[in-house]
C-alpha cells in the first residue's frame, strides 16, 4: 500500500471520527439532563436498547456462518461498549463532561502509544497525552468515583478501539456492529428495565435522540474508520473526542474551560491532525511498502 493510499485511508479515518465524536457528546450532553430523573445508568442502558434496535432493523444481521473468531470479537467488543457506556455516564454524573470524556480518552491514547512502530508516531500519542493532563488537570473538579469512572471507561474504551477494528474488518458490511450493539444491549439491560415504566414521552425522545447520534452513527462511523485505517491511527483519532467534549460542556451544559484546558485542547486537536500526515506504511526487509501495523500484531 502506497504512502498516498495510507493517508487517504487516515484522512477518512479523521473525518468519520469527527462526525461520530460530535454526535457522541452533544448527545451525552443533553442525556445528562435525564440523570436526575431516571439515573445515569438507567438512561445509558435505554439509550443502548433504543440503538440496538434501530441498527438492527437497518442491517438485519445474519447469525449462521460466523466463525468463533468472529462471534468473539462482536461479543468481547458489544461487552466493551456497554461497559464503557456505563463507567462514562456514571463519571459524567460526578464530574464535568469535559474531564470525564479526557479520562477516557486515556484508553486510545495508550493503545495508540503501544501499537506505534515509529518515534514520530508515539510522540503524536504523548503529545496528546500531554493535552488530556492540561483540559483535566488543576481545575478543582476532583471527585474520587468521577475519576475512577472515568478511568473505567478508559480501559474498556481501549478495548473497544482494538475491537472495532476487528469487527470493522471481518465484516462487509456493519450487521456485525449490529450484533455488538445488540449485546451491549442485553449486557445494561438489568440497569433500564425498573425505569421504563416512568419514563415520559418527552423522555424517549431525548433517549431516542442520544440512540441515533449517540450511539448507531457514531459506533457505525468507528467502525468504518477502523476498517479503512487500523487501531493506531483511530486510537490517535479519538483525541477529537475530550475537544468535542469540552465544547459541548461549554456551550450546552455551561461548563467552564479555564486557560490550561484551552491550551491542551488545542494541543489534542493538533496531536489528532498530526498522525493524519505521519501514518504511512511501513518498509519490509525487501523493500516493499506495506500498511501500517494493526494491533494485534503489537504487544499490548
């Protein structure tokens, strides 16, 4: 694969991750708003049911002809999504969206920092490590269950970003999106299921809203960034979403973002720019060229 091709692939990769990160936190934004009525966990869970559903009915996933491979990937990465879902709602209930989403973002970070073969590569991952510390350093927002939520959700946000590429790419088509999302589903099910009863019409309309932009749009979008890049480069890629989240915190929510958050996000912003024009394949010992090392290929 040409030098080109790998960051057209990147460039796209960029783009999708955009959309998805956009719709992911002004979608959690406004979700927030439904905490105190029916709990976050209990809005995380009918929103992952409302996505299955709709996903679902769009691609009408097959369930014969897949291999144990394949149905351990769309298992282990639906896990991943409820589990990150469930951790990153229940630090947004005690932090500010921005921080909450930052810690997350620690996962990608790590998984972009360890399946780099390049120093320039690893340095891009750092850099935004190095922005992630400034939007979620000194600001007074410590909160003990916030962070180790937040941390949480980091590590099964890492998970996930390993496994949608997996998923991404052992499927034509996203029915097997649409199988992990109906597991993540059944996974937080247990958490919706004692609220349904009270929640109000207004209600599902705004779970509804967090289903699609939240979750079916941005989860397809990874999922196609992951096949058309790899787990590196999306993993660096999701450095959108604390800058995303910082902004929606602001602007809906009315979270303040002081002076040292401005600057690492756009420290974030540039490191996620950055490995767009690094990423190029790799040079074989017979001096071919080939794609940028996938993770499972790397030690993690």
């Amino acid at each position: 694969m040409t030098t080109s091709t790998s960051r057209r692939g990147a460039r796209q990769a960029l783009g999708l991750i955009l959309i998805g990160s956009t719709g992911i936190q002004v979608s959690s934004a406004f979700a927030a708003g439904l905490f105190d009525s029916l709990g976050p966990l209990s809005v995380s869970s009918l929103r992952m049911a409302i996505a299955a559903l709709i996903l679902c009915a769009l691609f009408r996933p097959r369930l014969r002809g897949r291999t144990r491979s394949q149905w351990t990937s769309i298992v282990v990465y639906g896990v991943a999504m409820a589990a990150m879902n469930l951790c990153l709602y229940s630090a947004i209930d005690r932090i500010p969206l921005g921080v909450a989403v930052t810690l997350e973002f620690l996962g990608p970070c790590a998984v972009a920092f360890l399946a780099s073969r390049r120093i320039r590569e690893g340095l891009c991952a750092l850099a935004a490590f190095a922005g992630v510390l400034l939007i979620s350093g000194p600001g007074g927002y410590f909160s003990a269950a916030g962070y180790a939520f937040g941390l949480g959700a980091a590590a099964f946000f890492a998970l996930y970003t390993v496994f949608a590429e997996k998923v991404g790419k052992d499927d034509s088509g996203l029915s097997g999106l649409a199988l992990s999302v109906a597991v993540a589903a059944a996974v937080s099910a247990p958490f919706g299921i004692g609220v349904v009863g009270r929640v109000s019409g207004q209600q599902w309309l705004v779970l509804a809203m967090a289903a699609a932009i939240g979750v079916a749009i941005p989860y397809a979008v990874d999922t196609i960034a992951a096949r058309v890049s790899n787990a590196r480069v999306v993993g660096t890629l999701f450095s959108i979403d604390p800058v995303m989240g910082s902004l929606a915190g602001l602007l809906i929510l009315g979270e303040h973002i002081g002076w040292a958050a401005v600057v690492g996000i756009v420290i974030v912003a540039g490191a996620g720019a950055a490995v767009v024009w690094v990423s190029e394949p790799a040079e074989t010992p017979d001096g071919t060229r080939e794609d940028a090392p996938v993770i499972g290929q790397v030690p993690v």
